[in-house]
C-alpha cells in the first residue's frame, strides 16, 4: 500500500483528507470541513468530561465524514463491535486488501503521543494503514510522520471507557464515484446543511446560540463550584478549544478558509467577505482563551474575572449568532 501520510489540522478531516487522496481525490482539509458541514457549537452542562462539563466547538464525531463522503459520492462503511478481539479481527482483513481504515479511539493509550497530549479524550481519529508484525501502520492527522503501535496499545485505545466510549469503531471507503465529483453543488448544499443544524437546533445550549447560554454558565462559576474546579472548568473549556483537535477559532478559521476557496469557485465575492469575518471571530476566540488562561494561571478565581470572560463569550457568541444570518441571506 502507498503510504502517502499527509499531515492536518485536525484528526477527522485529516483522516478523511488521507483517504480520498490514497483514491486519487485531492481535496483540501477545509473544503472538506465545509462540506461535511463541521462547524457547530454545543455546551452540555448535564455530561461531564474529566469531571467538568462537555463543551464542542464541532459537529459530532463521524458526522464530517458520513455528510463528506456522502456528497462527493463516495460509498462508505462504519462499524462499531460487540468486542475487542472482533474489532481487531476486522481490522487485520480490511488491511489485508489494502484497505486504509479508520478508527475513533482514546490519546491516552496511544504511546507515540507526548505525554502532555495523553489525556482521556475518546473520540480522536487516526487512520491504519497496514501491519507488521504485532505493530499496525498508524497515520495520525496532527503528526507529520507515520508512527507504529503495538496490538495491544491499539486494542486499548479503541476500547476506552468513558464518554463517548469508541467501541471498537472504524470506517472505510468501500467504492469512490465513477466521475468527478459536482464540488459545486457539494459546496452549496453543505453550507445549507450548516444552516439548518445551526438554526433548527430546538434547545438553547446548542447552536451557536448555545454560546450566550454558556456564558451565563461562566459567570455564576464561583457561586456554584469551588475556586479549584472553576479554574479546572475554564481549563477544560480552552483545551476543547485550543488542544483538542483545532479547537473553537481553529475550527472557524478552517471554516473561514473553506469560504474563501467555495467563493473563488462560485465566483461569489460575498462568501469571501464571510471568509474574513469569520477569520475576525476566529481572532476573538483566540483572544478570550488568552485571557482565560490567564485567569488560571494566575490562580484569581475571582468573581469580576468571570464575569468579564462571560461578558467577552457573549460578543463573540452575538457575532457568531449575526455571521449565520447573514450567510443565510446570501444566494449561490
């Protein structure tokens, strides 16, 4: 099998990027965000990650690659396993048809990873692109070389426990469109697809408005936890963003780029006036996890301190609430 590794900013569309390349279709990381509809938002006060609560700044893992792959015309396959010793069985006879797989595991057993990035997050991807041996052939998106994981490793890894528990999961193309692709159409309906998640959503923690309804969470922080885990929830919120993958302005500067080339396609001059706003809000995020994490190192877990983060949330989440609209109004 060509090993033909292809190092990007996050793991899902990374993986993807990885696999219509090894089918001879190049397509960017972000016309593949924007496509398979990536960008989202949603705070989950009632599930806990790490003992705090869950925040995603993307849709839901796999939902990128089924929404993707589905509207370039790609046949796929995902399975998930009742066990570990079928799940690895599985694995080893689609890569012995030079299948490249991939798999939604845990980076705390993935021991190529440093040990700063190994921490219990379940739902990464990286793609397997053969065996040798007890050792598989591992493309991991974020790194810039091929790395190698013992049967074991691997085992355990896409058999973590926990919320989401990956359950031995992986997918694969099973058979790419006779023609090239409409990435036109592709383009147009994924971005109508974006606004129907983003505005249809019926609860008020997601969608972007999901926002706001975060920071009214932030600021009664100090009233509803200890000092401790109001500075490990802020902690949580900023790897979410800034570590976990690319993160919430990694996210929408992928998107603002993926607006930037859909508007050079679609000789539409407004989805480039959105590329750039969209990068000022991606600026934004960046800024607001500055400044968190400033509070935490400071160790000033102090009333004004929240509010003041919430207060800067809340215009971001105002623009956000504003960019959809207006992107709504727009015709292509």
């Amino acid at each position: 099998m060509n090993f033909n590794h292809i190092q990007s900013a996050h793991c899902e569309t990374g993986v993807i990027v990885n696999m219509l390349d090894f089918h001879n279709m190049q397509l960017s990381e972000p016309m593949i965000f924007g496509i398979g509809s990536g960008i989202f938002f949603i705070h989950l006060p009632f599930i806990e990650v790490n003992g705090v609560p869950a925040t995603n700044y993307r849709i839901w893992p796999g939902g990128i690659f089924s929404r993707a792959t589905k509207l370039l015309g790609a046949k796929v396959k995902s399975k998930k396993f009742r066990s570990p010793e079928k799940s690895m069985e599985t694995l080893d006879d689609l890569l012995a048809w030079n299948i490249p797989v991939g798999v939604m595991c845990s980076v705390y057993y993935l021991p190529y990873l440093p040990d700063a990035y190994r921490f219990h997050f379940n739902a990464h991807n990286i793609i397997i692109w053969g065996k040798e041996g007890d050792e598989y052939i591992v493309g991991d998106p974020v790194l810039p070389d091929l790395k190698r994981i013992n049967k074991d490793d691997l085992q355990k890894a896409r058999w973590a426990k926990g919320f989401p528990e990956p359950s031995g999961k992986l997918y694969y193309i099973e058979k790419m469109p006779s023609h090239n692709p409409d990435l036109p159409e592709a383009i147009r309906r994924g971005i109508r697809r974006t606004m129907f998640l983003i505005n249809s959503a019926p609860l008020p923690f997601i969608g972007v408005k999901g926002i706001n309804y975060l920071a009214g969470k932030i600021e009664k922080y100090p009233e509803k936890y200890s000092e401790r885990k109001s500075l490990l929830a802020l902690g949580n919120l900023i790897r979410m963003q800034e570590e976990i993958g690319t993160g919430g302005g990694g996210f929408r500067f992928m998107y603002a780029a993926f607006l930037k080339e859909a508007g050079k396609l679609l000789n539409n001059d407004q989805l480039n006036n959105m590329s750039s706003e969209m990068t000022e809000i991606g600026d934004q995020w960046r800024v607001f996890a500055y400044n968190v994490a400033r509070i935490i190192k400071d160790r000033a877990g102090k009333t004004d301190n929240f509010q003041t983060i919430a207060n800067q949330l809340r215009e971001i989440g105002e623009k956000e609430v504003n960019f959809f609209k207006k992107l709504g109004k727009i015709k292509f």
